[in-house]
C-alpha cells in the first residue's frame, strides 16, 4: 500500500535529542570528553565574566559550537548558525533544546573573541592532552616535529608596495583589476592591505607564492597524537625556530628523541636540540654540503625506527587541512590563526583518542 505524503506538522513531540543520536554515534564519545574538559575549565571562565550584567551564550556551548565548527568542516560562523538552526545533530552536541533560539552571528563572534584573549584553546588543548596521558597513549620520550604552510584568509591583490602613494580609482571596486607581472615583490618591500601578519611564501622551488602563515606540531610518536603547537610568520626559518620553541616546552629533564625531515638538517638546529637534552633524529641532508648528522646518531637502532615514524605527523596536517578547515584560513591575523590551528589540534587528538579507546575496547572482546 502507498504512503501518503502527509506533511502537517506536529503539535507536540515527545522526543528529545539525546534519544534521537544513536548510542553508537562517533560524537558521543568526543562529548564525553568534551564534557570533562569543560568542567575543568568551569573556574576560569567564572574568571572572564562580570558577576552583573546581561548573561552572555555560556562558554560551554560556545566551544562545543567551535568544536563542530572544526570536526564537520563549516566553513564559516554564519553557515554554523545555520546549521544550529535546524541540524538537530548539532543541537545535541551543543546543548541546545529544540526550543532555544540560535544566537547571532556577530554575538558568536564577539563572544569568541573573550575566549581567545583568555588564551582558552591553549588551555582546552592542554587538557586534552591530560586525556591521553591518563590513558597511556602518549609517549613522554619520542617525538616528531615539522611545518605546513597554511595559506592565508588574503589576495595577492592586497599585496601592496608599503610605500606606495595613492591610487587611482580602481575600474571595480569590489574586484579590481591588478597588473603586477614583471614588479619585483618581496616581503620587505610589500605588504597585505587585509592581513599585515601574512607574509609571501612558497613550499619548494618552482611552486607559486602565496600569502601565509606556518603551522608547526609536535607530534609524540606512540600514535601520533598532537603534543603541542607553534604558528609564527611564515618567514623561511620559522620551522626551525618553533621546532627549538616546542623542544622547548617539552615537560620533564629526561633524554628525549625528536625526528625531522631534511630541511632541519643544520648545524645550528642539531646544536641547539642537542643543548636541550634533544637527541635529533633528523633526516641527512647529503645534496651539495656536509649532513650534521653523522654516524654516532644513525648508527643506532632508534634512529631508523624515528625515521619510520615521522611521516605520520602528514597525517595530522592532512586532517587539519582538509577535515578542520586550515587548507585555506578563513580568519586574520597571527593571534586569531594560532587560536584556531590549536583548537583544530584539540579536536584531531580528541578524534584519535575515541579511535584509540575504541580500539582497546574491541580487542578486549
């Protein structure tokens, strides 16, 4: 017999949310989290708001909504509204009722600015990173360290002399027409109208310039969980400066292993590493000069297992770029770009914790 398409809508329903996500849902596991890691927080957003006043969207629910944001690759605040308006999946993981009107965008925005001059991506990252080491699943010993171009929220069209004099009219002014084949640019003479911190870069010989930042991790190398972050201008030696940075930070006085590709093949980042209790296990450099590296570190075992293992850290920049939306900035500035590739972070590790977890659980059955 054929349905009929009866479109009238109910009065009254009786279902909630968490009865409409399935038990099994991936989301549930990383709400779970989510969760824990909130409460802890709870005391330092007490911190950041007044006690009178009108009540702001909690902090609680914005950095579930920015979670999403990153997890399901919504390309823009606005769009995430959108889909808080009727994506009942998204309502559940937030905490929204079905009820409970979805904010304004800009109020999302300003609301997330306090967040990040509090530094709070920084500290949720640190707690998730307390998830994993209370499970066993981070190494305290060996670790992995590289470097990405993250191409800037800019045109090359803003890319302009600094000490140019006035223009003249532009023929459209909302998408110019811009000559500038054959000008000498470079990031000490030009600079971008719409992103100063964004400076001109390019990944290898041959390849188009662009205007970027560089994302650096640490990746721990038990299972390639994120340790920490770096994102500083890309300006040619950033990799290796945030590399020493994140050595740096790392806790404790033992001995540890950090492995690297060709490019930190130098005599001052082997010195540096090795100065802080760092044994770098970097790739040799042989084309045209002498590696830093010789035999005394290749000759052992754990340099080859390094070398095997760092090629999983494409991975973490793989998901970032394409899942957690960093292939192509969608925000400005130095600040707001690190605040963002550190919360992308959190959210990957937090993917790889419930996979793990998930994991441990199905061999025990």
């Amino acid at each position: 017999m054929r349905g009929l398409d009866h479109q009238q809508a109910a009065m009254f329903s009786y279902l909630s949310p968490e009865q409409r996500v399935p038990s099994d849902h991936p989301l549930r596991a990383i709400r779970q989290i989510t969760d824990t890691i909130l409460k802890q927080l709870s005391q330092v957003f007490s911190q950041m708001y007044s006690r009178i006043g009108r009540p702001s969207i909690p902090p609680e629910k914005l950095l579930r909504a920015l979670v999403l944001q990153v997890l399901y690759t919504v390309r823009s605040e606005r769009m995430l509204m959108e889909q808080l308006e009727y994506n009942l999946l998204f309502r559940w993981f937030v905490g929204l009722s079905l009820d409970e009107p979805v904010w304004d965008v800009t109020v999302f925005t300003k609301n997330r600015d306090r967040l990040l001059k509090a530094d709070v991506a920084k500290q949720f990252f640190g707690l998730v990173i307390e998830q994993a080491q209370n499970l066993n699943l981070m190494s305290d010993e060996h670790f992995t360290v590289d470097g990405t171009l993250l191409e800037a929220c800019a045109s090359l069209k803003s890319f302009k002399k600094v000490d140019a004099g006035p223009e003249p009219p532009p023929d459209d002014p909302g998408n110019p027409t811009v000559d500038f084949h054959g000008e000498k640019r470079s990031n000490e003479t030009h600079a971008s109208t719409t992103d100063e911190d964004a400076l001109l870069a390019r990944k290898g010989a041959g390849k188009e310039a662009k205007l970027s930042y560089s994302g650096h991790v640490l990746m721990e190398n038990r299972n390639g969980l994120v340790a920490d972050v770096e994102v500083l201008q890309a300006n040619g030696t950033a990799e290796r400066v945030a590399a020493l940075l994140m050595i740096e930070r790392i806790p404790g006085d033992q001995s540890v292993t950090v492995g690297a590709d060709k490019n930190y093949d130098t005599k001052d980042f082997v010195a540096e590493a090795r100065h802080m209790n760092a044994t770098p296990h970097v790739s040799q450099n042989n084309k045209g000069r002498k590696s830093a590296i010789d035999g005394r570190t290749t000759r052992h075992a754990g340099y080859a297992i390094s070398q095997q293992k760092r090629k999983r850290i494409e991975e973490i920049f793989g998901w970032m770029k394409t899942v957690g939306g960093m292939r192509k900035l969608r925000h400005r500035g130095l600040e707001l770009v690190g605040w963002m590739f550190t919360l992308g972070a959190a959210a990957y590790n937090m993917v790889r914790i419930r996979n793990l977890a998930m994991a441990v659980e199905g061999g025990k059955a």
